[in-house]
C-alpha cells in the first residue's frame, strides 16, 4: 500500500498524517510506503511547523526526519491513495491528473478514512495551540480509520 497526503504547505496537516500514519504502520507491522507533499511550493526542504512538530511529540510521534516537498504528476504513478486535506488541495491536485484513473486516487483523507462526505481537516497554520491539538485528534483519528478502511483492500 503507497499512500501519500497531500496539503497546501506541506508543513502542518500532511506532515502530520504521514508521522501518525508512519507511527501506526510500524506499530501494526503494516509495511506500507508513506510519504505527504504541498500542492504549493512555499516550503519545499523545510521542515514541519514548529507548533506541529511540538504537538506530535507531546503524542509520541517525531515528525523531526520529514521534510517539506511539491506534489507532482508523477506522484499519481508511485502512489496507490492521493489523500487531500481539504477541497481547495483536492481540486488543485485533481486537476493535475491526466486520465480517471488517477483521478480515481484522489480522496479526501476524512471522507475516505472515516466516511465523512466533503469532511476536511483544517489548517490550524493561523490558530492556537488548541487549534493544533484539534488537528492532531482529528488526524489521529482518521488515520485509525484509514488503517481499517484499507487493511481489508
């Protein structure tokens, strides 16, 4: 399995999906290949927001190894899911795609992992640190129900 989460930045939501999806696949001996990426080029080599990073750890997840990089066609080719954080990056990377397969890819990491139509994890990038927990909770979450959600794939 060869998923790949995809937000504007690269550096809040995505980074943190892939950290908690990493934690889980190695916790749960999953073997899956794991990787985000930004729909815009802002912080490519970065790594993740400082406030992202803390609040991860406070849970045990070290986002410290990744590094900011831009989704890419070719992303369609090395991935199995495409998992958006929210409609704006949904389209953005949709509109990349070049036939329906690749389309086919394309989620919304809530309405896919947890059933939630048009269900989007927001950017906590201007919030508080409440609003960083809530994030973390909400990606936590998903994940649990994307590893079930996909285990039987």
């Amino acid at each position: 399995m060869r998923i790949l989460f995809v937000c504007l930045g690269n550096i809040c939501r995505s980074p943190l999906a892939e950290g908690v999806l990493l934690h889980m696949n190695e916790k749960l001996g999953l073997a899956w290949h794991i990787d985000s990426a930004g729909t815009a080029g802002y912080h490519i080599g970065e790594a993740p927001d400082r406030r992202t990073m803390a609040n991860a750890a406070k849970h045990g997840v070290d986002l410290k190894p990744l590094r900011a990089r831009q989704f890419t066609a070719a992303d369609f080719d090395r991935f199995d899911h495409v998992l958006v954080m929210d409609q704006n990056n949904y389209n953005l990377v949709v509109r990349q795609a070049s036939n329906a397969e690749q389309k086919a890819k394309v989620n919304l990491f809530l309405e896919l992992a947890l059933n939630r139509k048009n269900a989007e994890v927001p950017d906590p990038y201007y919030g508080s640190e409440k609003d960083f927990e809530e994030v973390f909770q909400l990606v936590q979450k998903g994940c649990e129900g994307l590893v079930q959600q996909l285990k039987v794939e």
